[in-house]
C-alpha cells in the first residue's frame, strides 16, 4: 500500500483552483470577515481578562458571581467564545462595566 500524504495547503490550494471567480471572492469576504470578528473577540476576551486580573478576581470567583460557568469565562477570555449581549452585561456588573453601542466616528 502506498500512503500519500499532502498538507493541508495543498488540499485547499486543489480545491480553489477548481473554484469560479465568484466562488473565490465570497470565500475571501468570508474569512475577512471570520478574521474581523475573530479579532475582536480576542480584544474583548483580553480586556474582561485584563480588567479581572487588575480587581484580583479568579474566574472562579467571577463564576460564582455571576452564575456564569468558569470554563465559559476562559473561553471567553481566550476569544474563542462569542458571548451573548446578556453574558456580557453579567459579566460586566462585577467589573463595574456597562455595556454600551458608540458610533464608530464618535470615538
């Protein structure tokens, strides 16, 4: 038997070359977009984190405050979770955070 292996960029690049013009421009916007929300997710998980570690709470101790299960605090810490309005306005309160829209221009 012979066992081939290829990388996983050559998979994808194999099947991208297959791909329409079109099919190529929605998957770029597509993972633009994954990106843009994934950074800041990753921004908002490191300022709850930041924030909690300045007031000298554990995520245990912000679970319990909060009802909020730690394990869900660390993924959301780590921006790996995307946390409901309501998660963030529960965790908020202990932080002394308020949850709030601003205009982009406005800031």
């Amino acid at each position: 038997d012979v066992i081939v292996t290829k990388s996983f960029a050559e998979l994808t690049a194999r099947a991208r070359s297959a791909w329409s013009d079109e099919d190529r421009a929605i998957f770029d916007a597509a993972s633009r977009a994954f990106e843009s929300e994934a950074a800041v997710q990753a921004e908002l998980g490191a300022q709850l984190a930041g924030l909690r570690s300045e007031l000298r709470l554990s995520q245990q101790r912000l679970s319990e405050i909060t009802g909020i299960q730690q394990s869900e605090i660390s993924r959301i810490e780590r921006g790996v979770a995307n946390p409901t309005a309501l998660t963030l306005v529960r965790l908020g309160g202990p932080l002394g955070l308020s949850l709030s829209l601003t205009r982009r221009d406005a800031q």
